[in-house]
C-alpha cells in the first residue's frame, strides 16, 4: 500500500515527473547506443565484455529508478511529518485552553464557596 501512495506522490510532484522522463529518456537513448555498438562492433568485442556492459546499464537503470522512489518516499514522510507537527501543536494548544479554563473555574468556584460560607 505505500509503495502505491509513494508512486502516486511521486508522480503529482512536477519536479519528479520530469526527473522520471528524463532518466527513461537517457535511458532509452543509452540502451539504442550500446545497442549499435553491440551489433556494429560484435565481431571485436568479447561476450563478457558485451554482458558486462549490458549489466551495467540494467544495473544503473535500477539504482536511479530506486533513488526516485526513495526520494518520493522521504517526501511522503516528510509531509506526514509536518502535519503530525501541526496536529499535536493544535493539541497543545487545546490542552493550554482546558488548563486555563480549569484553573479559572477553580478560582470561580472556591470564591463562590467563600461567599456562601460567610
């Protein structure tokens, strides 16, 4: 379920949309490069070297994708964060009101005491 609120924060904030864009855009363009490179080249390369090379790219593709969504999960916990702040600021306050008013209504009462005492 948070992988789902991650994804879906992620892609309602602009500047990670077009982070995401760019990235499968190089990504897109790298993997056609190596590609040509690959088909052009095949007869000068060795496999491991191809495999190697292919490898790398996936790999790299998978490490900034992860990056992203961490950096949209930090994001989800840092909002979170800040309403938690303002709800339990909110509390306090409600919680500084009662006292307030519990100490006045003490005070109204124990004159009212003294009052009917006399």
């Amino acid at each position: 379920m948070s992988l789902i609120r991650t994804i879906i924060s992620m892609f309602s904030n602009k500047k990670s949309k077009l982070i995401f864009i760019l990235i499968m855009t190089f990504s897109i363009i790298e993997i056609a490069i190596q590609s040509y490179i690959i088909i052009s080249c095949k007869s000068m390369l060795p496999v491991f070297a191809i495999i190697l090379n292919v490898l790398a790219l996936l790999i790299y593709l998978c490490v900034c994708i992860f990056s992203l969504f961490k950096s949209g999960k930090l994001e989800v916990m840092n909002k979170s964060l800040e309403e938690s702040k303002l709800y339990n600021k909110t509390l306090k306050d409600m919680n500084d009101n009662i006292r307030t008013f519990k100490h006045d209504f003490s005070n109204i009462m124990q004159s009212l005491q003294r009052i009917y005492i006399k």
